[in-house]
C-alpha cells in the first residue's frame, strides 16, 4: 500500500554562479557570495537546504499540533550545519556534504512540556525532509543530454 | 585537516502553513498549495530540497568546467522524486522522505562526449548537497524552548 506522489523542479545557469530554480511556477535565485566568486543574489544550495528542512519541520508542528490538539501561539526555528569545505575541493578524505546539522526550536504554547515533547518526537519522525536528509536518498545516475 | 565552516538559516511559522525561511539577510516563503491546507505562498520544502540539490549540481558543474577546461554554454536540469504520502500520514511502514531521485542534465558544449562525462562523475562526487542526501546526515535532537 502506497500514495506515491512526484515532485519536480528545474535549475538552470543564468550567471557566472547564479542558478534560476523552480518548482510549480515559483521561483528562487540561488548564487554564491562575492568572495566565493558569485554575485549575491540569493541564498547557497547549502543554505537552501537548511531553510528546506526548518520548513518541513515548522510545518510539520503546525499540523501535528492541530492533530494531537495543542495549541500553538509561535514557531520559530534556528538550524544550523557543519560543512568540511576541503570535500568538496577534493582535499583529503573530508566528505563534500554535511557533517551535523543541529536545530533550535522555539515554541509559544501553554500546552504542558509533555505534549510538546510528544508533538515533536512526532515530528521528528514523520517530517519528510528530516527523514531524507537523516536516513539518505537513492540518487540515480544522471541522464545527461549533450546539444553541441 | 579539515576547513569546518557553520552555515545558518531561521524558519518561522508566518501563517496556517506557511514559513518564513531566511539565510544570510535572503528570505524565502514556503507554503502548501490550497488543496492541502496552505496559502500557496510558495514551494513546498520537499520541492525546496530538490531546488538546493538542483541549484548545487549546476554550480558544481560551473566550477569543475572551469577546472578542467571545458566550455559549456548553457547547463539547464529537471529534477524530481518520489514521496510516498502515506509515510507522513503514519499509515503502514513508509517512510516519510523521498524514496527515489532523479536528474536529468542538459548541457551545451562543444567538448567531447569523454569529457562531459568526467566532468559529471566529479559533480557527482563532490556536489555537497548531493552527498548530503544520498549519504545522510547526522541529525542532532533538537533542542526545544517553550515560552508560556
């Protein structure tokens, strides 16, 4: 038994390291800043992966607040993550992803702690990005199409 | 050796579902469509997640031509995976991430076939992003702040 759904989204060059992504006729600039030899237009795919997974959780704890009937006044989440920038130059045997990454959640309610705590550990489990990032992907080799 | 660098990004909860995501002063809004209980301010953070990996792998190829010296004119990619939606809704044993995905690139360039294939095995060895996901991530409880 399955409901599975395909989600899609394009990426394209426009600059030197700027890249015009999209997903269902929205879209976001994501660049490099100056000194990484980008021109700051927009967030990094590392950054954007980052506010991705503050999302899904914030998210997340809205609709499973409303199920679990907590009372949610304010959500508001800090992530951070640890990234080896020797991986992805190919120094060492530094892996080029993330080693950690960390989240702060801030939460309004007077519901009592226990509540919150079962709220979240739910969260915890169902959120599909936390999972994703968490227990890995299956990324299949490209298709690759060369136009000359 | 290792050249450890912390990236940060905020999400806050601005409405029903939807979020406020910023990173570094850019801000993005992520949303549901209508159908599902959102505001269809935005992407949703599962299409987020294949906008960051797609954004990486087009700036990696950027960077790796440049270092190995091919020309490429233009570099556009379709990106997309599958989600079993029962996984979030606790039904079964599905999980609650991505099962699977998928990329297609589409390059132009007038470099050899031979090329363009070295220059994608490096993408897809040291895009951070991609061996983010592929390879997991160690993901830290979070901690919870409860304000009455």
């Amino acid at each position: 038994m399955a409901l599975i759904k395909t989600y899609s989204a394009t990426a394209k060059k426009i600059g030197e390291l700027s890249v015009e992504t999209e997903a269902r006729g929205f879209k976001i600039i994501v660049d490099e800043p100056v000194e990484k030899g980008g021109t700051n237009k927009g967030m990094n795919p590392v950054e954007l992966l980052l506010c991705s997974l503050g999302a899904c959780q914030t998210m997340a704890v809205s609709i499973f607040a409303e199920q679990l009937k907590i009372n949610i006044e304010e959500i508001w989440m800090e992530i951070e993550g640890d990234l080896d920038s020797y991986g992805f130059m190919g120094y060492g045997n530094a892996r080029s992803g993330y080693q950690n990454i960390r989240y702060h959640m801030h939460i309004k309610s007077d519901a009592p702690e226990e509540k919150i705590n079962e709220l979240i550990e739910l969260v915890e489990k169902r959120c599909p990005v936390a999972d994703s990032i968490k227990n890995g992907v299956k990324l299949d080799k490209p298709k690759i199409t060369i136009v000359k």
